[in-house]
C-alpha cells in the first residue's frame, strides 16, 4: 500500500513511519506540509495519515485536495486535542478516521490499517466482479454468430447502449430477446443499476398491477407488508417487459400513464413515487397488426417502439447453426466435466438441414441431447434427435396451400427419420406412392 504521511513534527512522523513500515507491504513516503504531499500527487497514494495543524494549509484542506483528485484515497487525520466536534465534521466531509496523538497511537493505527486492507480487498473484489460483468455481458459473450443479419443486431444495439431511448424487441420464440436486452443494458451507462425482468405472458392478469407498481401494506386481503413494483425496483436502471403483447387493455392504460408522468403510486398508497427507468420490451406478436385490429393501445405502441430490433430466426443465419452448435457442446462438456466433443460432419449436415422453429433455443437443447446420446468423442446424426414440429404459429406462418403443407409435412418427417420413405408412409399413415408423387421423386422399382 502506498502511503503519505504528512506531520511537522518530525520525531512523531518518524514513528508512523517506523510502524507501518513493520508491514513490507506498505510503502510510506513523509511529507512535512500539505503543499508537498500534493505536489506528489501523481504518485497515487491509498492512504494519506495527516495532521490537522499542518503548517500553510490545515488537515481539513489537505483532505479536500486529495478527494478531488481521488474520492477513493483514504484519510486518516490526528490532532493533539480531543475534539470530538471536529473529529464528527471531518468524518462527515470523509476522513475515514480520527484520533488523538496519545500512547495508543500504535495500536489505532494498526487497528485501522486493518480495516483499509479489509475495504480495498473488498473494492478490488467488486472491480474484479464489475470487469467479469462486463466482459460476461460483451456482445460477442452474449449472442454468438458470424452472419450478416446477427451482425446487423449488434450495430443496433450498439447505438442503444448510447442513449436512454426506449427499445422494443421483437423475434420468434427462443431468438434470444431477453439476451439483446442484457446487452443493451449492461453495456450502457445504466449498468451499474438493475435490469429487472418480468415476463408479462406468466403473471395472471388480476397480479400484474401489484407485480409491477407495488402495493402498500393493508392494500387488499393478504398485503401484510409493504412491497416495490418492478417499476421502482428498477428504479435509474433497466425493466424488461417481454411478451408485452399478452397485456390486457387497461394494464396498457396504467403503463401509458407512469410511462408519461415518469411516476407511480402503489396500490392502496397515497405518495408519488418519481422514476428513472429504461423501457425496454419485446414480444413475439406483431404489435402493428395488434394496433390496426384494436386489439394494442396506439398511444402506447408509440411510447413502446422507441428503437424497434428484429431479431432473425435461426433459419435465416446462414453459418450461425454450426457455430452456435460447437458452442454450445463445448460449453455443456466443461459444465459437467466430460471430455470436450466434436460435430461429426454426418451431424453437421443433418444440423444444416434442418429449420429449427424452436430457433436459438431448440438448437441449445438439441446440441446438449446429442452430447449425453453420443458414446465416443465425435457426435454423429444418430445422436442428433429432432423432437417437435414446432409451434401453431411456426406451421401457419405462411399462407400455404394444402399441396404445399402437405409437402412441408413430409418433407418435415423425411428430415426426422433420413429420408426413409417406408417408415414416414407409415407414421403419417399414406402410402408410399403418395410421397413419391408430391414430391416428384422416382419410386425406385
């Protein structure tokens, strides 16, 4: 620890000195006024011992010149009077300690030499753990993949991390929208405040309110306590409402008005309670179409869309599926200590093949299945298990005719089971015949 020491009085500077220097660590340096401890500012110290009557300028404007320049210095000041009125105002102006030039002078000085060692190792700690945060929440950390469109959402989250403006997410299920919100907020100037997540499709419609903006206690049968909404949870940080297109209309009026009043008050409360707090949404609905059928407040929409991200499906990432997949193999391999595996080029092709409507998501679970199914080093097609067609919503994203579903169903069971033609006539319960004709294929003899 770097050390100043600055007193007048020789003799006793040579004692401090002498004490600390028991301690190799530290590294103390005496200064006999003010003027020349500052004039060696550049040395950076940790901890500055002062006298209060120092000749030209007094321990209390020493102190105020170094938290100028560092608020983080530590200070101890001592004085040869026993004025406990001075010791409070300089601990309140911040000087971390005071005490009398007395003949316990050794054992206060150790006592809070101990106490700096036991903070700093707390501060370097929490800058150890801000550094991991953020290298933990660096773009490429969070989202992972080399394609144009991927690349495309990280210059727009780049420029969400440079203002407060509002952000509204949207993407199939299992893109990864909650991951482009963290992004945005921990790589932004409100990263050292909450990012606070609800999801608004989980929560039944009669607890959203309470959820959301609190309630005091008495409030209703049941409120025993007071409690903060997620709102002021969120306070000078971030809230992340996703699914926001599940929100009934009068919740949509309720948010419309904290939205534009930046406040809220708690259910059966009376105090107005002022916010900060970031707006960000996402949902997998198309909310333009919700505000054209009147099914999604228009006022609100606007309030909402701020900065509009689209994320793509996984099937329009050509490249990212194979990336994404040795990620995660790699990934679930060190967490549960198994021996890393690699992509046989058999799984690789059938991985390519395949358009995934479960999107980022379903390939995670995919990848992770394949690894415990594998029995050597290399995973191959068999260990890769398709298991769903998809949502409602996949199926029917497009206006198809009936030929064109009934080819895409097919074509779907074909990938599943390696183009056995006997085997999907018999799960779909056609003939044979009939797969061949739909899909133009010669029926071998």
């Amino acid at each position: 620890m770097k050390v100043f020491v600055v007193e007048d009085d020789l003799v006793f500077a040579k004692s401090i000195k002498y004490y600390l220097s028991l301690n190799p660590e530290n590294e103390v340096e005496h200064y006999s006024n003010g003027k020349d401890a500052l004039s060696n500012k550049y040395k950076n110290p940790d901890l500055i011992i002062l006298d209060y009557h120092l000749p030209g300028m007094n321990g209390y404007e020493v102190m105020k010149s170094f938290h100028k320049i560092n608020p983080k210095t530590f200070i101890i000041i001592m004085s040869s009077q026993n004025d406990i009125k001075v010791a409070v105002n300089l601990m309140r102006e911040g000087a971390f300690d005071y005490f009398v030039k007395d003949t316990d002078l050794k054992d206060r000085l150790w006592m809070s030499m101990e106490k700096i060692g036991m903070l700093s190792g707390y501060e370097k700690k929490i800058e150890q753990l801000e550094a991991e945060i953020d290298n933990k929440y660096a773009f490429s950390q969070l989202i992972k993949g080399n394609s144009k469109p991927i690349k495309n959402i990280f210059a727009l989250i780049e420029k969400a991390t440079k203002t407060n403006i509002n952000v509204s997410i949207s993407g199939e299920t299992g893109t990864g929208k909650e991951l482009v919100a963290k992004a945005i907020h921990y790589n932004s100037a409100r990263r050292k405040e909450p990012f606070m997540a609800v999801n608004v499709s989980a929560i039944p419609s009669e607890l959203i309110e309470s959820e959301l903006f609190g309630y005091e206690k008495g409030a209703f049968t049941g409120a025993n306590t007071r409690k903060y909404g997620k709102f002021e949870e969120a306070n000078n940080g971030t809230l992340f409402l996703d699914e926001i297109g599940d929100m009934e209309w009068g919740m949509q009026s309720k948010i419309l008005r904290v939205l534009q009043e930046n406040e809220l008050t708690r259910i059966g409360g009376n105090t107005t309670i002022r916010l900060n707090v970031r707006l960000i949404v996402a949902t997998h609905k198309n909310l333009a179409d919700m505000v054209r059928k009147g099914e999604f407040r228009e006022d609100l929409y606007y309030r909402l869309l701020g900065l509009p991200i689209q994320i793509p499906p996984l099937r329009s990432r050509e490249g990212d599926v194979l990336l994404l997949s040795k990620f995660f193999i790699t990934e679930f391999c060190k967490s549960n200590h198994l021996p890393i595996k690699k992509l046989g080029l058999t799984a690789q092709e059938k991985l390519k093949s395949y358009h995934f409507p479960g999107n980022v998501r379903e390939l995670k679970a995919i990848s992770e299945l394949a690894v415990v199914m594998s029995n050597d080093e290399t995973i191959e097609s068999t260990d890769i298990n398709f298991s769903s067609l998809g949502s409602v919503e996949d199926i029917f994203s497009e206006e198809l005719t009936m030929k064109e579903y009934y080819e895409k169903i097919i074509n779907y069971f074909l990938k599943k089971y390696d183009n056995k033609v006997r085997l999907v006539a018999k799960k779909l319960d056609i003939g044979k015949s009939s797969i061949y004709n739909m899909l133009k294929i010669e029926e071998p003899l």
